[in-house]
C-alpha cells in the first residue's frame, strides 16, 4: 500500500463532505456554498407521448463536484447522471454510447422489465467506442418508485460506480397522486462518495480498501458538499433517497425531525411508518416525508456512523469494535464521528399540510413452492487471493447456479455466515422480507436489496413474474459482487 502524505491528506480531510459536527454552525461562511438548487447538476428526461427517448453517452473527463474539477466517470457529464422519469406503458429507448476506456452496460436496478435482449440484461458487453440502443417497455402494472441506473460489467462494477456513473430512473404512478404526497416538496437526493487526491483525480483502489468494499470520504448529495435544502413551514417535504455508493452504507438522521417512511425499493408501504434513522446499503432507496412543524431555523441532516464488519480477525469485536481494514475508508481515519451532509432550511410557511394516512395495500404473498438456502462467506482462493462466495462458490460466468420456475413463489433463507455484512440484491423481482432470524417483519414491503448483517439470516420470498431468461443476484457492495459474491439466476418458462 503506497504511502499519502501529510499535505494530501488534509487536503482531503478538508475538502471531505465530513463537516465536523460542532462545526457545523460555520456552514454559513463556507465560500464553496451556493445556492444552488439541489438538483442543478443534472438533467431531466421526462417521457411524452408514452416514449422516453434519449443518447446517454459515459465518458471520463473533468466535471464539476462540489463546486471544484474533478475527473469522474459520468453519463453526459453529470454528476448524478440525467434524471430519467417514465410512467407504466411507457416506451423507453435509450441511446447508449461507450466513450470510456473500459466495456460496460446498463443494468436498470429495481425495475420489473425483461432482463434479456436490449432491456435489463447484465450479459451485454458494450466495448470501448461501441453504441447500442436499449429498448423495452415499463409495464402496466409497474409500481411508482424510485428506481436507478448504473453500470454492471462484472468485474468492473465497483470501479465504475465509484466513478460516478449513477442516475435516478423514477416510475411514476399511484403513489405521486395521493393528495397529500402530490401537496409535498419533491426532492430528490443521490447519495456518492468519492476519493480524490488534492488535483482531483481518483486514488487507486488500494487507498480506498477496495477488498472489503471501496469507500471515499468526500460525501456528495446530488454532486454537492453540505447543500442546503429546504423545506416550507407548515408543509411536508418528500424526500426520495438513493444510495448510489458501492460500498458505503448510510445511517440518516435529521436533527429534531422524525422520518415517516412511505417507499422503500419496491414502491409504497401501506402506511407511513415513523422513524429516527434511515440506515440505508448501497443500491437502496427509500422515500420518506418530513414535517416543517417545528421551529423555523437550520437543521442537520446527520450521517452516523455505521460498523458493517471486517476481515479475519480485525472484525467486530478488536478495535475498539472497528475493523482495520473493516471498509472504514481510507488512511485510518476515524469514521466515529457523525458528520453533515446537508443542511435544511425552512422557508415561508404555507397552508398545513397532513400526513396521510393511508398509502397503497401491499399484497400478501402466497406461500412458496419452493425454499432455497444461499449462503454468504468469504475466503482465499489459489491465485486469486481474497474472493466472496455465495454457497461456498465464486461467481462463474457459464454456470447456472438456480433454477427457478416462472410464475411461481419461492422463500429464499439467506445466511451471512461471514464477518462482514451483506446487502443482497436479485435483479429484476422484487420480493418481501417475511423474517430476520426468525422474527417476522414490523410491516410488510416491496424491496430488491436486502441487508443480511454478519451472524444474521433473512428469509424473503420473491414471486418469480413476467420475464423468464437469465440474470443475476449478487451482493450489492460491489467490490464484493467483483469478487465473486453473484450468482446466475435462470427463470425458466
Ligand atoms: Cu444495482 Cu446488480 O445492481
Ligand atoms: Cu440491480
Ligand atoms: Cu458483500
């Protein structure tokens, strides 16, 4: 591992989203703070006249993060990439060309679409120069949600995510037209880290542990440092989150407010559920709404801190309960303090607005045909050193590893036998959580990426619907997904 300086890393420390708690009342003088609006670094493609049409181009160069160079990956040159919004029947067509030096893809992450052809499938290897134009269409039927796009070129996942090549892909329907979620302020917030050196150029992977899961400590939302929201007093403020890290994890909390959940991954709870933190794995969403019912001034929007587990004997337990090498970032710098990452105004009060009640009903699944066990570990492979094992086995491109029948309902018990946590995601099929260790679920949800915590076992059970063909379920810290940590999942007619 090569040595950083002194100078770099206060360079880094400085310019990391990590605003010290106690500090966070200087947030006014900091220069780099603009008001811009939040979303002001990307784009929107909205469909019309039921087609989504768009190019979408990922190349590498300098873009604009925080408010200073850096040489990202991006699509289109932005910082979240475009935001893509459709509704159920929707035709999407989009126009893709590979400007980076690496082969990559598309994978449209929680949406219910085929997974073979030029629509979701992780199978294509779209080669440096090389155009293709995906085409499929959203389902009638397809939930309203916050849903995402991202590369998914296995062996090259992490890498590429960490670049920056993340956008929002919103399915607009039902939930949106409830009258107090249509009354909300809609924001949108992508969650990215980043590990840039004083010029801002990447840091190789080695500074950024890619072995337990690569994370940088300058925390973006929306391609900013600490932005500043707002939120109407009296009103209701819609917040829809992603976590577009590879790695990290995300535990939110906003000063003196309560979240009241209404979306996870998979669409609308039932109804709002109130809540404290958010702890959100990469690749989740959640959408949540706040109250502007306390005393107008400038709250926090906090990351705390998050153990997710390490390697070998520098797990939980040595260390004052932290890994060495346990995914904590990089140069050992102490991840125990909470820190800002985005400041929230309130504005001119308008007329109250209520939460609602009553969102959509989640249907109850029947019971499964079928019950399969998966199993989550790591170990050393002979010349190919530390590799994550799904079942005790490396992810293989030409091995099916199940088979599952489709139209059919199956319990999938995931077992996390390792020292580091596991978000589990299948692509394509939502499913629900029934139990953790054995302890059936609060409330009952839509979801496609599920943490399965060190020691832990999660049983889901997934309805296999609508798209037979071939693709993937894997862990979604992707350097673990890199490493071996995904399986071929077959849906036979
Ligand atoms: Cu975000 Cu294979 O997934
Ligand atoms: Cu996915
Ligand atoms: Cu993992």
């Amino acid at each position: 591992m090569s040595k950083i300086n002194r100078r770099t890393f206060i360079a880094l420390s400085v310019a990391g989203a990590g605003v010290a708690l106690g500090t966070s009342c200087a947030i006014g003088q900091n220069s780099k703070q603009t008001s811009k609006s939040p979303i002001a670094g990307s784009s929107l493609h909205q469909s019309r006249d039921g087609l989504l049409e768009l190019d979408l181009e990922a190349s590498s160069g300098a873009v604009d993060l925080g408010g200073q160079q850096a040489y990202l990956l991006s699509y289109n040159g932005q910082i979240p990439a475009p935001r893509l919004e459709a509704k159920p029947r929707d035709t999407v067509r989009i126009h893709f060309t590979n400007n980076l030096s690496q082969p990559t893809n598309l994978h449209y992450h929680g949406l219910h679409i085929p997974v073979t052809g030029n629509a979701d499938n992780v199978f294509l290897s779209i080669e440096p120069g090389e155009r293709i134009d995906y085409e499929f269409m959203i389902p009638q039927d397809h939930p309203a949600g916050t849903f995402w796009y991202h590369p998914h070129r296995h062996g090259l996942v992490a890498e590429q995510l960490f670049g920056g090549l993340a956008g929002l892909f919103i399915v607009r329907g039902e939930l949106d037209e409830i009258p107090e979620i249509q009354a909300a302020k809609e924001e949108f917030l992508v969650l990215q880290d980043f590990a840039l050196n004083e010029n801002g150029r990447m840091l190789s992977s080695n500074h950024t542990s890619a072995m337990t899961g690569r994370e940088g400590q300058l925390i973006t939302i929306n391609g900013q440092l600490n932005p500043t929201l707002s939120l109407p007093a009296n009103g209701l403020l819609r917040w829809r989150i992603l976590n577009a890290s590879p790695s990290r994890f995300y535990r939110l909390s906003l000063e003196n407010h309560p979240f009241y959940l209404i979306a996870t991954d998979g669409g609308a709870l039932a109804e709002p559920v109130e809540i404290s933190e958010l702890l959100l794995t990469p690749g989740q969403r959640v959408e949540v709404l706040v109250r502007g019912d306390r005393n107008p001034g400038q709250y926090s929007l906090r990351n705390l801190p998050y153990n997710r587990g390490g390697m070998g004997m520098m797990g939980r337990g040595m260390m004052g309960g932290r890994g060495m090498m346990g995914g904590r970032g990089m140069m050992g710098r102490d991840d125990n303090t909470p820190t800002v990452l985005a400041t929230l105004n309130y504005d001119k009060a308008v007329e109250p607005v209520p939460l609602p009640t009553k969102l959509l009903s989640i249907p109850t699944l029947p019971e499964p045909q079928q019950v399969r066990r998966f199993q989550l570990n790591h170990g050393m492979a002979p010349g190919m050193g530390m590799v994550f094992l799904i079942n005790g086995q490396p992810y293989k491109s030409d091995r099916i590893d199940t088979q599952v029948q489709l139209n059919t309902v199956e319990d999938w018990e995931i077992v996390n036998t390792g020292m580091m946590d596991h978000p589990f995601h299948i692509h394509a099929n939502p499913f629900q959580v029934i139990s953790r260790n054995g302890k059936s679920e609060p409330y009952p949800a839509w979801t496609d990426t599920v943490l399965v915590p060190r020691g832990e076992t999660v049983r889901i059970r997934i309805p296999f619907r609508d798209f037979a063909g071939k693709t993937v379920y894997h862990c979604h810290i992707l350097d673990h997904e890199d490493l071996g940590m995904m399986g071929n999942l077959d849906i036979q007619v």
